[in-house]
C-alpha cells in the first residue's frame, strides 16, 4: 500500500524562461509517519503532539546526475516552513547522516525533523517506504513500543517499511563525500541547528537569515536504486508545509548546473524547474489550449481555450475570424506573398489577380538603390500610383504612375535595410509585392 503525493512531469513545451525538464524528474513528498498518544508521551518527545504527521522529501534527478548540494541566495531563497513548530527530538540532529544508527531504536528519533542529501542515519539511505527492500528496523516498534502507529494514512506502517535501506556498494558512509555547510561561521552551525537540531519552537528555516547559504558535497550523492530519488528532508509538524528547494547539480556531460525553483532573477547558467517548489504552482498543462503553461508540474483544471491555428492578421486576404491562433506562414497577402501557400488555394478571390499579374515584373529583389517595376504595355496606359510601407505599416515612399510609362524606377538607397510592402494602385487594379531592401 502506498501513500505518497507525485507531482507528475506534464512539461510538453518550453516557455520564454528556461524551464528544466531533463535534469530534475520530479518532486515526490511521502506521508510517512502519523504520531499517536503514546509517542507523544515520550520522555524524549518533549513537543511531540498526537497527530503530528512526518513528511518526506524526495527529488528525482536525471539519469547519472549527482546531488552537489542545495543552496539559497539574494536571488533565490531557500526556504522551509510551516505554519506550525517542527518536531525535533531531544536525541535527533540538523542532518540526516549525523543520526546513529543505534539511536533508532530509542525514543522517536525516527521521526525526528532534519535536512539530507540522501541519508536517513549514519549507516542507511532513505528512500520512499515502498521501495524499501529490506523491510524494517521495527517490527514490534522501538524499544518501548513507539512508532507502531498502523493509521491508514501513511500507507505501509513503520512496522512493515521503514523507507531505509543499506549502502550500496559504491558507497562506504552516509556523510556525503567533502560535506560543509557555508558560510564557515559559527552561527551557521547555530542556526541550522536551532531549526533541525533540538529546538521545538522553530516554523521557519531560510537562507534569508543569511546573504547565502549553500549546504554542499564536492564529490555529490547518487539516490539509491535506478530512479535516481534522493531525500532532501524530513519533516515531522501539524502544520501545513511550504518550500523551495535550489539544487547544484552534476550532469554527464554538461558538468555543473544551478537548478531553482523559480524564474525570478534568473543569472546566467541557471534553470528552472517547478518541481522545486511546495504547495506546487499549477496551471494549463495541455498543449493543445491557449492557456497552456510549460512551467505547470500539476493541472488545476483552467485549460479552457482549445487553440485553433490560422491567419489573423486581418490585411491578409485569408483572414480567420475563427483561429486565435496566429502563424505567419499561414497568412497569404497578394499572389506573390503567400510564403509556402498556394495562392489561389488560400485564397480564391485572387484568380483575377493572379491572371492580370502575369505581365507585372518588380526586381531586384531584394534590392540595394533602384527598385524597377514594369506594368506591362496594357497597364501602362493608365494613371497609377506606387506606395512603399514599411514594416511598421508607415508610408516612406509615394510616386505617381505617369501615363504610357512602362518601367518605373524607385529610388531606395536613403532606406533602411528590411522588409517593406509595395502597393501599386491602377484605375482598375490594386498588387501587392514583399520588397526586401539589403543594402
């Protein structure tokens, strides 16, 4: 049985920000453990509350990246808290590899509230209870009979699945490899402590106490087994919990990246991902609907829009009044400005022009000074004008067509380079062409 919250990858897209969807999978957070009154009634457990629930946190990395460490700055916070205290026991510790083994057995130091790059004790991983391979360190609960709590809730009891299981061979401790904690100052160690350590009246764990704080491993840690998920916290409160998470990672072949949590003040070689962040941000993650959002890790059921392709741009003679929706290779201006489109097909109300533009040549094109336009010697005989639109839809060019004149010329080198529109206007007839000027 489990009991776990997935917030599942629906990423179909990639938004303005750069959003990560390869390097960080997915955030899971584990019900794993609900107190009763017995465990409440501990010596031990001084701030321990019946129904005081502990939570897990996992992240689930890409395949063969390595957890470096986590980190928060005047950018990016770090950040955890609750709207109640966290539960820290009288025998627990800041992180999860400082905690004996030989301690679990006594007290409910087994729910005790820390930070971790992946261990759960000194000498095992944690990993979500379903996953653990090797069943548990108690059967019968500790030595005095906490942790036997069976409440539905938290899915596999602590007597069945412990969520703890031993090194893998690649690994001889839990303390990961060149472990420090940043700044080097005293009141780091303090603070970290006083949150994670033994106080029982902490709601808040920031990196905004501090300028930064980085929490880190030269060498990084692996999650246990193949899919790569790696505890980062545990966290035992009646509260309700919010964080976010900003990770340093290792990624074969790309070395070091800084993965955050959100967007906001992005630096260079940073990228994000919404699977960093709790209660988790939701959105439209249907790519087929206006209100599409790639940065969603979760739907909240506002896609509404359903997105229909088209013109609609309404100069263009293939106007949609039903797409919204636009893609420019799908509009179509005059027979020779239809892009990849055949003109009379997109549009049919063309074929008279089609027809009468056979004779109407304008080159070069593109063009550096002299733009010539010849009308043919029928159009010739008729009084016209020569209109050249810039980009912008502004008039930067306005010449007459003289009677029985068969080539124009049009002076362009005052121009910038770019794309214009020229409209040539007859008494019976109205052409459009898409002039490049490259100077």
């Amino acid at each position: 049985m489990k009991n776990v919250l997935l917030i599942l990858s629906l990423f179909a897209g990639i938004s303005q920000v750069a959003y990560c969807q390869t390097y960080v999978n997915n955030l899971i957070l584990e019900k794993y453990y609900i107190a009763d009154a017995e465990d409440a009634s501990d010596s031990f457990s001084e701030g321990l509350i019946e129904a005081d629930t502990t939570y897990r946190v996992f992240v689930e990395l890409c395949e063969g990246c390595k957890l470096l460490g986590m980190f928060g700055d005047e950018n990016h916070l770090l950040q955890i808290e609750s709207t109640e205290t966290f539960f820290n026991n009288e025998l627990g510790q800041s992180f999860g590899h400082d905690i004996g083994q030989n301690f679990l057995n006594i007290s409910t130091i087994g729910i005790d509230s820390y930070l971790s790059m992946g261990a759960s004790s000194d000498s095992k991983l944690g990993v979500l209870k379903h996953a653990d391979s090797d069943g548990t360190i108690w059967p019968n609960g500790t030595s005095n009979g906490l942790l036997v709590n069976p409440d539905p809730e938290i899915g596999d009891p602590l007597t069945e699945q412990d969520g703890m299981v031993n090194l893998p061979d690649s690994l001889n401790t839990t303390v990961p490899p060149g472990f420090t904690v940043q700044p080097l100052e005293q009141d780091v160690e303090a603070y970290v402590d006083a949150v994670f350590g033994t106080e029982t009246d902490s709601t808040l764990f920031t990196s905004s106490y501090f300028e930064s704080l980085t929490i880190r491993s030269n060498q990084g840690m692996y999650g246990s087994g193949e899919s790569n998920q790696i505890l980062l916290a545990q966290l035992t409160t009646s509260g309700q919990l919010s964080f976010q998470f900003n990770l340093i990672l290792f990624v074969p072949g790309e070395g070091q990246v800084r993965v955050v949590a959100d967007g906001e003040n992005l630096q260079p070689g940073e990228v994000v991902s919404a699977f960093l962040k709790y209660p988790p941000q939701c959105g439209c993650t249907d790519p087929n609907f206006v209100e599409y959002n790639p940065a969603a890790p979760c739907d909240n059921g506002s896609c509404q829009e359903l997105i229909v392709f088209g013109c609609t741009d309404s100069t263009a003679c293939n106007y949609s009044n039903d797409a919204n929706t636009n893609v420019q290779s799908l509009c179509c201006y005059g027979v020779d400005d239809c892009g990849e489109l055949d003109p009379l097909l997109a549009c049919p109300s063309l074929s008279s022009e089609f027809e009468n533009a056979q004779n109407l040549k304008v080159y070069p094109n593109p063009v550096n000074q002299v733009l010539k336009v010849e009308l043919g010697q029928q159009r010739s005989s008729h009084k016209g004008q020569l209109t050249l639109y810039n980009s912008e839809g502004s008039q930067v060019i306005g010449q007459d067509i003289q009677p029985n004149s068969i080539t124009q010329n049009i002076e362009l080198g005052r121009l910038a380079s770019g794309i214009y529109q020229l409209v040539i206007y007859t008494d019976r007839e109205v052409f459009k062409r898409k002039i490049i000027i490259q100077h």
